[in-house]
C-alpha cells in the first residue's frame, strides 16, 4: 500500500526548492558573504575606508602569534573567563536541577524564579550588577558593612585581579537558571525503575548517583558545557556594558578585542585574522570539552 | 542529604536572584541620596519622578518605538522565511534537502560575532546602517539558522503519508504548506517565535555596530548611552532599565511555561 503511494506521489519534483530559495538567497548575501569576508581580510592591510587594500598575506596571523602580548593576555583572559563560567555554571545547573526535578507546586515556583535572568537583556544586567558592585553605593559592599566587614569594601570591577571574576559571576547569575532547566529536562527522561532496583540492591545516593544519573545525563552535560561555552565566549554584551575591557585590558575578551581593533582602531585586517583564531580556538575547545567528558564515565 | 539544607541552598538562591530585582523595582521609586543611605528599604514616598524625567530628558519613547518595530518585523519575517524553508528542506529529495539543511546550519557553527567587522563593513557599503531595515535584515539572517533547525526538526516528525495523500487529491505544495505544515507546526512556529522575540528584543552588537544616529537607537543601544548620559545615577538606569524590560517581564509572567520551553528549545537545538 505504501509503495504504491510513494510511486505516485511527485517524488521527482524540485518546486520544494522555490520555498527554501529566499531564505537561502538571503542568508547567502547577508551572512555567507560577511563571513568569506572575514577570511579575505585576514589576508590584508586596511583601514576600512580608503580605497587601497594591500595584500599581507599571513603576516597579521604571525603578527598575533609571535608579537602581540595584548592579543596573548586576551586569549588568555577569555579561556579564563569561560573556564570559571563553565565549572561553575555547570556544577550549579545541576545542584539546582537534581533539587528540583520534580514538578511539586515549589518545584515549579523555583525554577521560574531561578529561570528569570535569562529573559533579561545583558546590557539590563550589566547595568544592574554595576549597581551592585559599586564599591562605594552598591549592595554588595552594603552588606558586608551591615554585617560588620567595614574594611571589607573590594572594588570588584577597579581591581585588575578580580574584576574578569566579578563578570563571570554575574554570567553564571545570568544564566544557571536555564542551564538547569535542560537537566531537569534531562534529568525526566530518566526511567525511575532504575533507581527502584539500584535501591533492592542496596546502593546509596551517592551511589546510585555515579552509576545512573551522571552516566545517563552524559548527552545532557556535554550539552550544558558546549552551550555554555559558546555563550561565554560571545559575553561581548556584559563585558562591554559593564567594563569595556578595562581596568588596563584585564576584562577584555576575544569578541571585545576585535570590536575594538576594527572599529574602533580601525585596524581591519588583524580585527579579521583574531577573528579567524578565535573561531578557531571555540572548535578546539569544543573538541577537548568532549573527549574530557566522556573520559569520565 | 537533609532537608535542612536543601531548604537552606534553595532560599540563599531565590535570594540572590530576588535580591537585585527588587532593588532595581523600588529604587526607580527612590532618589539617589535615600538609593544609597540604604539600597534595601522601600521608598519614604513612592514618586514617580524618575519616570517622568526619563520620558522628559531621554528619548526613551522613540527608542521603545524602534525596538518595537525591528522586533515584530524581524521575528514574523525570520518565522516565514524559516518556516518556508524548513517545509522545502523536507518534501525535496533526500540529498538536495541534506544539503541546503547543511548550509543553513553551518550557521550555527560560525558565531556572529566572529564576523562583525565585515558585517558593519559590508552594511555600510550597501547604505544600510543608520537604518532600522539593515537592523531587520541581520536579525533575520543570524537568526535563520536556529529556526531552521527547529522547524525542519519538526517538519521531518510528521508523516509524509499525510502530504503525500494530500498531493493526490491534488493539493500543490503551497496548499499543503498552508494547509497542513502550518498548523500542525503551531507549538514549534511558538517556541521558535519566543526564542527570537527574546534575542532580538534584548540585542546589543548589531545596534552597537550599525547605528550612530540617535533617533534610531533600540532600547539596548539607548541604555548603554544612559550609562555616560546618567553618570552614577542610578535610580535613573533602573528606571530606563525597567521600562526597556517590562515588555518581556509581563510576557514571561503570563506564558511562563511557553517561554521557558521555548528558550530552552533554543538552548538545547543551538
């Protein structure tokens, strides 16, 4: 029955394609384009405006490998940056998750609230946190005044050696609660009769959690970390809103770095080739981020 | 572990998201002086001065205006033109869908933010900063590939027996499309739309990137200006920051649960 229906239905036909045609039109000019550009550039010497484009060749590659301490202290400033953002944001997603996985009336009222940071934009956020970290007016350093800590009054985001750190904590702040929202995702879709029979075997929580939860939440974490990863990343919004790279470049990350050397310095073909490294750096990190995951099961 | 903490561990956190939400509500009541004698407490008197003084000295209704557009236009826009590839991409033969799937999603693995500079470059050169459309178009585009994700996802779920029997009674392609991908598709078409609606409502680096005039600022653009604008005024960035929110706050709190599965049907397919 099935064959016959399959014999006369238009199998051969490619009008399909009028309907994927703008779409890809669109995004071939608008975003292909851009991004062949990027590569192209990388190869030059431009200001971006003037009409002569000298060909370089690899030199702005070699010239950030070899002679660029700033481009250094970025690339290092931005694994950093993710790295604590990561550890941190991941480990706290699935506390929370395993805490709230059922869908109790608290279970439910929690995750919305934890959830609430995600909907709001980061340059809100920035603004807000920059509230709190104020040292003078802010409510962090209230706090530690109200509870007695008067000679404890950081200047979180002023203090080259804390500031990155401060960001990453309003990052995980941002953004934990949707990360626990795909572990409890994650965490439904494991069958309940597995911990009944782990439980008439006699095994604990904790081990009950080596041997079935983290091995079956496997695919749910390598998720966490990549999007988690990416996102921290691209933080170009926060840091900007917040630090602008500063104090002395000690905040400033990749995406940062190329805003500011194409637009700002008007320097197009190095902005280009930190772009073209920086893509490369997000692969190689996703490639390490999975064999080191999976090695732990 | 004992109840104790776990009550414990889950109060410190409602606090420390609460906490600075609650903040930023009452102080837009507040001036600077009672802001910062004590950041916690209610307002002596709940004036609305703040808010009529952000309305009088910025331009914060024009920029609503603008992010209201680029916003509705760029989410519909990106949700048809998705949506009609997405439908293609599956009833096209195996290979030649594989393959235009496979273009879009390479989008996924190029951030955006990778190709700024070539992206503001290029826009420039068409005449297409300072302008809400070169902002609509770039919304589109970064946000194609995500939706296509989704909806051929989606479209690849429903039986083809049903198209199939359809094209037999003689439904053509669009008819099919109207007829039976879109509405079948209406809770992926949702998830998708509030996905978008929250990127495109609360982004920065385009408007950042392509627009220097002041009467074309979204709200994001306009709030990073009050940080120079409103020096360490910080009742008056709240304010700003709670009107440039309030939009995606009262959506949130009435379709909760739509949005929270629609983000994260964003987050988990990205």
């Amino acid at each position: 029955m099935s064959i016959t229906k399959k014999r006369l239905a238009p199998i051969h036909s490619s009008r399909p394609l009028l309907f994927v045609l703008p779409a890809a039109i669109l995004f071939l000019i608008f975003y292909m384009v851009p991004a062949f550009l990027t590569l192209r550039y990388s190869l030059t010497r431009w200001d971006g405006y003037s009409p002569d484009v000298e060909f370089v060749g690899l030199q702005n590659y070699q010239t950030l490998i070899t002679a660029d301490p700033v481009f250094t202290s970025t690339v290092s400033n931005s694994l950093r940056f993710m790295l604590v953002v990561v550890v941190f944001q991941t480990l706290f997603s699935l506390i929370l998750g395993l805490m709230l996985v059922r869908n109790t009336k608290t279970g439910v009222a929690l995750r919305t609230l934890y959830f609430f940071p995600t909907i709001l934009s980061s340059i809100s956020v920035g603004l807000i946190w920059l509230f709190m970290y104020d040292p003078f007016f802010g409510l962090i350093n209230y706090i530690f005044r109200e509870v007695g800590l008067t000679t404890f009054q950081p200047s979180w985001l002023g203090n080259e050696k804390i500031a990155l750190y401060s960001l990453a904590a309003t990052q995980v702040w941002f953004h934990t609660g949707q990360m626990m929202v795909v572990y409890v995702a994650g965490l439904q879709q494991i069958p309940q009769e597995l911990y009944e029979a782990a439980s008439v075997d006699g095994a604990n929580a904790w081990r009950k959690f080596v041997s079935i939860t983290w091995p079956l939440l496997l695919p749910t974490t390598i998720l966490v970390m990549a999007y988690t990863t990416l996102q921290s990343f691209r933080a170009f919004e926060l840091v900007w809103s917040m630090t602008q790279g500063g104090p002395g470049g000690s905040t400033e990350i990749l995406p940062t770095l190329i805003y500011r050397t194409g637009m700002l310095n008007l320097n197009v073909g190095l902005a280009t080739a930190q772009s073209v490294v920086f893509m490369l750096l997000i692969f190689s990190v996703f490639w390490i981020q999975r064999r080191a995951v999976k090695l732990t099961t | 572990m004992p109840r104790v903490v776990k009550a414990l561990i889950l109060t410190f956190v409602a606090l420390l998201i609460a906490a600075p939400v609650y903040v930023v509500i009452v102080s837009t009541f507040k001036t600077n002086a009672e802001l910062f004698e004590n950041p916690s407490g209610l307002p002596a008197s709940w004036s609305f001065a703040n808010y009529s003084r952000l309305f009088v000295e910025s331009n914060i209704s024009q920029n609503f205006a603008n992010s209201v557009i680029v916003t509705a236009v760029s989410v519909t826009a990106a949700l048809i033109l998705a949506s009609l590839a997405s439908f293609g991409i599956t009833r096209l033969m195996r290979v030649s869908g594989l393959l235009l799937f496979g273009f879009f999603i390479v989008g996924l693995a190029i951030p955006a933010q990778v190709n700024i500079i070539p992206i503001f470059l290029f826009f420039k050169s068409l005449g297409l900063t300072n302008s809400l459309v070169g902002l609509i178009i770039i919304n589109v585009v970064t946000t194609l590939p995500i939706s296509v994700f989704i909806l051929t996802t989606f479209f690849r779920q429903l039986p083809s027996d049903m198209f199939e029997s359809a094209a037999m009674d003689g439904a053509g392609y669009l008819r099919q499309y109207f007829s039976i991908a879109l509405p079948l598709s209406a809770p992926a078409m949702s998830a998708t739309a509030i996905f978008l609606l929250v990127i495109v409502w609360n982004d920065l680096l385009y408007p950042l990137l392509l627009i220097t005039e002041e009467s074309k600022r979204t709200l994001p653009l306009a709030l990073l200006a009050y940080q120079g604008e409103f020096f360490a005024d910080y009742t008056m960035i709240f304010t700003g920051v709670l009107v440039a929110s309030a939009p995606m706050v009262i959506l949130y709190i009435a379709l909760q649960r739509f949005f929270i599965a629609g983000l994260t049907s964003g987050a988990v397919k990205g």
